[in-house]
C-alpha cells in the first residue's frame, strides 16, 4: 500500500488496521505494509522525524472511562517526501507489488468545487504543475507520473481509495484526477478507466492533534520519548463499497465492512458526526469553551445539537438497515464527551470553508424544499462561525484561523463595507443560499443575537 498524507488520523485508523493484520501473523498476509507519501512542504519536517524514529510509533486509544491500551504501530515501512525521494515514490507507483494507492489529504486536497463538482484550474499549485518544473507541488503531479510509469512498466491493474470526509470520495478522486490529465497527459486517461479502480470509502475516528503535554505525560509513565505518538478514541469504523477490483485484498481482515453502497453511511457520518462536531465546536467557541468535550456537556449546547440530529439531519438521511439513527446520535454524545481525547475546539473549526458546504449546507438546502422547512440549527452554526470569524478579525486580523482560503477571509473582512449582510450574500462558499431570504432574515437575527452577548436567550427560543 502506498499512502498520500500521513497525518494522525491515517496514523490512527488505517496504518493501525494493517497493524492489527500484522499482528495476526498470518503467512499469506505478512508482505503487506505501507509506504507513506508527503507532498505538501509542511510534511517534509514529519517525514524528517518519523524516519529518525524508523517510523515507528505509539498509539494510545482512549474510552471517556480512561486509558483502553497502548500499541507499538509498526506497519508503515517507509516515509518518502517528493522534495527528497520521487524517483522512488514514483518506483513504488509503478511496482505491481503495489495494489492500493490510498489518500487522507483533507477536504481540499482534491482541489474540487463541490458545489459544481468542478475541478479548479486557477489554483497555483496545479499551474505550476503542469508545468512540470521542479518537484511537484500536488498528488496529480505524482498520480500523472507514477500511473504512467506504471503503464510503461506492465504493473497491473490498482485500486485508488479516498479515505477523506468527501461525500462519493471515489467519485470525486476520479474527477480530479482525469481533470487533471486532460492537460497534464491525455494519453494515459485511458490506461486510468482500463486499470485503475476508485474505491468509495466512509472512516470514522475522533483523533485530534497528540499535544505536547500528552507526549511528555507518555514518556514519563511509558519511557519512551515518541515525537509521533497519536492518540485517538476507541471507536472504529472503515465502510467501504464493494467492487471487483477489491477481489484477493485483506481489506475485511483489516476490519473493514465492506457493503453495496457506501453513500448512506457517508451522508449519515458527514451529516450528523462532522456537522455536529461543527456545531459543537463553533458555538462552544462562542460560549467561552476550548474543548469539545466540555463544549457538548453545556446543557444548552447538547440541546441544540440534540434538536439539530432529530429535526434537521435525520430526516435528509437514507435508511440504513443496520443503524438506527437516534442510538447513532446518543453515541456521538457519548463520543463527544469523550474527556481523554481532550480535542480542542480551535481543531474542529478549522478549514471551515471547506468542512461546511459539505456538512451543513446541504441539510439546509434539502429543507428548505420541504413543505415546512426545519432550518433554524443549521443557520446558527453559519451565525456562530459568522461571529468567530468576526472576533478573529478584530482581535489580530484572524492570525489564529486555520484555514486554506483564509487569506481570501481577511481580504474580504477588509473591506470597508464587509458586514454580516454581505457575508452571507457575497461568501462563494455559501452561493447556494444567496437566494433565500429565509434564511438571510434568520442569520441576521442570530448574528446580532451573539454580538450583543444574547446567545442563552436566543436558544431558549430556539429550542421553544
């Protein structure tokens, strides 16, 4: 398996199911392991480390009880950077040994408008790539070059696996990929639609930023000084939709579920567990809390998100046979609460122009042509991400935000004229809503309602 962005949750979800296929020591299934791939700039320091480290590193999984146990991950082989090893990633690309090209590069990495489901031509990044000049700056570049060494070389047929929060992730991987060929190399599009299968995917596992504090406690009570330790909650989920291409792969012992269609489960997870992280997060924020598990255990915050899973998102979502929706809502509860994974709210807040048109957007567009709308949560968690973005500004011109289009946020709070109005009319990640007076009227109201301190009262009547 190759890898494109080691991150904490590849750390904790998939490189610690392969680990759990290792420890089974199985002779058919010991030649598996990953090679993990960076390509940002940022993940040249990581890679740096993780090597010195000879990549491996410890994973803590926390219950809200306490400490469930502590393991030695070792099933990532290698970690490669394009600044230092391409020849050799786009080697490993090309090996038939390799059957799985997997991806946790976030929700813009894909560089899509999901709006239109368009790839983004005007990016930077993707210019200088078609260039070809210097190393490369996006995993198209990479994908483009390694898939046609793949080609020349007679590797075989692989599987491309998005393991993203993106709603048809496969789909969408797909679209950015051959979008990219078209001007980058049209002759290899169809050796891509012959060989290659794009793999739809759902994962699931709270696992926020390891902080210093829990490195240090670690070495303290365990001895060892890990720079890469993670730690994540003990709940555990892969769905991945069936395909042909998936035939002789272990990924069922790994743990996955493996089903007919992803595309409930993905609408279920982004919906209620990463809308409402949202909402948890951004009104938390606006309440004065930094945790998330402190956040959601605010009688008022709790009722809010209760009343925005059972009202708003619940009623947009598929049946699924297996699930029964309020237990999943109570689990996230549960989840949420979880103190030992201690996840800050400034972590889930950010990259929110990427996380809401996909979390929140889309149950306020689906209400909104039913006979009798139920919209209000929704639009309050754009009130409150409205308002932190506000207090960002006029505190240090948004210095602490994280997120990819922040530089376009500051310009556009820059403006003399920038007020909410304009916010929710002008924003081009909200340009689905900019013709409902609706819902303008009521995120109006609940912004003033924040900016004036009046947050409890406006969710008494919220609520009543």
């Amino acid at each position: 398996m190759l890898h494109f962005g080691v991150g904490g949750f590849h750390r904790a979800h998939q490189a610690w199911a392969l680990q759990g296929l290792l420890n089974d020591r199985r002779p058919e299934l010991e030649h598996w392991g990953i090679t993990g791939v960076g390509v940002l700039p940022q993940d040249a320091a990581f890679a740096k480390t993780f090597r010195n480290q000879d990549c491996l590193y410890f994973l803590q999984r926390f219950a809200p009880e306490g400490l469930r146990d502590t393991q030695l991950i070792s099933s990532i082989k290698e970690m490669l950077h394009v600044s230092e090893d391409y020849e050799t990633i786009l080697a490993r690309i090309a090996a038939p040994e390799t059957r799985i090209i997997s991806f946790t590069i976030t929700e813009g990495g894909y560089n899509v408008d999901y709006t239109t489901n368009t790839f983004i031509w005007d990016t930077p990044v993707v210019q200088e790539d078609l260039l070809r000049r210097d190393v490369p700056k996006t995993v198209f570049r990479v994908l483009a070059e390694g898939l046609k060494k793949r080609s020349m070389a007679d590797g075989g047929a692989i599987v491309l696996m998005s393991c993203d929060n993106v709603q048809h992730n496969g789909d969408i991987l797909r679209l950015a990929l051959i979008e990219f060929l078209k001007r980058f190399d049209p002759s290899l599009i169809d050796w891509v639609a012959q060989h290659v299968t794009f793999v739809k995917t759902m994962v699931d596992r709270i696992t926020p930023a390891t902080t210093r504090a829990q490195k240090e406690a670690f070495e303290k009570t365990g001895g060892f000084h890990d720079q890469c330790l993670v730690v994540c909650e003990e709940y555990f989920q892969w769905i991945i939709e069936e395909h042909p291409g998936l035939a002789g792969l272990p990924l069922r012992d790994m743990g996955a579920t493996v089903v007919k269609e992803v595309a409930p489960y993905e609408k279920m997870k982004l919906r209620l567990l990463n809308g409402g992280h949202s909402l948890t997060g951004l009104l938390g924020e606006a309440l004065g809390y930094d945790r998330i598990h402190t956040a959601i255990k605010d009688d008022n915050i709790n009722a809010v998100f209760q009343r925005y899973c059972s009202e708003e998102v619940i009623p947009t979502l598929d049946p699924i046979a297996a699930v029964h929706y309020p237990d999943y809502v109570q689990q996230l509860v549960y989840r949420f609460g979880n103190p030992m994974i201690n996840d800050s709210t400034a972590r889930i807040i950010s990259g929110s122009t990427d996380k809401l048109p996909k979390f929140v957007l889309p149950v306020i567009s689906e209400q909104l042509k039913r006979q009798t709308p139920k919209i209000k949560c929704g639009v309050l968690i754009l009130a409150a991400w409205y308002y932190y973005l506000e207090e960002a500004f006029k505190k240090d011109q948004m210095e602490e935000v994280q997120d990819l289009n922040r530089e376009l946020l500051l310009a556009l709070f820059s403006e003399p004229d920038w007020d909410a109005c304009q916010f929710i009319t002008r924003l081009p990640v909200l340009h689905t809503l900019q013709r409902e007076p609706v819902v303008q009227t009521l995120f109006l109201e609940y912004v003033q309602a924040l900016r004036v301190g009046e947050i409890h009262l406006l969710i008494n009547q919220l609520l009543h």
